[in-house]
C-alpha cells in the first residue's frame, strides 16, 4: 500500500519502503501535517504528554514509564543541564546504558 502524496511530490524508493510499513491501526497510512513535520522533536513530545498522559511511553526490559512520568524525568534532565551551563550553549556528553533512563536523558537534553 502507497501512500498518495500527489503528483508533485516525488519520494525515494528507501522512504518508500517505510511509508509502506507504517500503517494506522485503521489498516492505511495516516500522513503527517506539514505543522507536525515542522515541530521540534521536544516540542512533538510535549504535544504527546498532553495528549496521552497515562499512556506507556517507554519501556525497556522491566523498566517503563508514562509519557507524563518520562516528561517529568526529562525535565529534570534538562533543569540540572541548563544549571550546569548557564547561559552558554556547549556540547555535552552523557553516557548511560540502555533503558529508559537514556530516553529521558535525551529528551532532557533536546529540551534544554
């Protein structure tokens, strides 16, 4: 199943490929807004924290968090960066394995 994106826009076979693998749980393809494409990935995030605040948002082996438990990690995250740098805009590096504590710390980060 394509998607129908028009005449003028043409895809690559590659994103094609995923297109056709990504499906609604209505059985079609559902497009994004071009204010959806747009958006920030933190800024996506928060639109779905308010949409869907007790649903699991994350979950990695026994571990798993709501999008609204994952915000609130992510904010922390990002207060205790943006205490650490200041005003300043630096790299920074932070080293976690994998599970749901990396997903927050990189959301924090995007956020901040």
């Amino acid at each position: 199943m394509s998607a129908d994106i028009g005449d003028t826009d043409r895809i690559p076979p590659s994103q094609q490929a995923i297109i056709d693998k990504c499906f609604h749980p209505s059985g079609s393809f559902i497009p994004f807004d071009r204010e959806a494409i747009e958006q920030s990935i933190s800024d996506r995030f928060e639109q779905m924290v308010r949409m869907y605040p007790h649903r699991l948002a994350v979950k990695a082996g026994h571990e798993e968090l709501s999008y609204d438990e994952l915000n609130r990690a992510s904010n922390r995250i990002a207060h205790a960066v943006l205490e650490q740098l200041g005003e300043g805009s630096e790299p920074i590096a932070l080293l976690f394995e994998r599970g749901v504590q990396a997903i927050a710390a990189i959301m924090g980060v995007l956020k901040a």
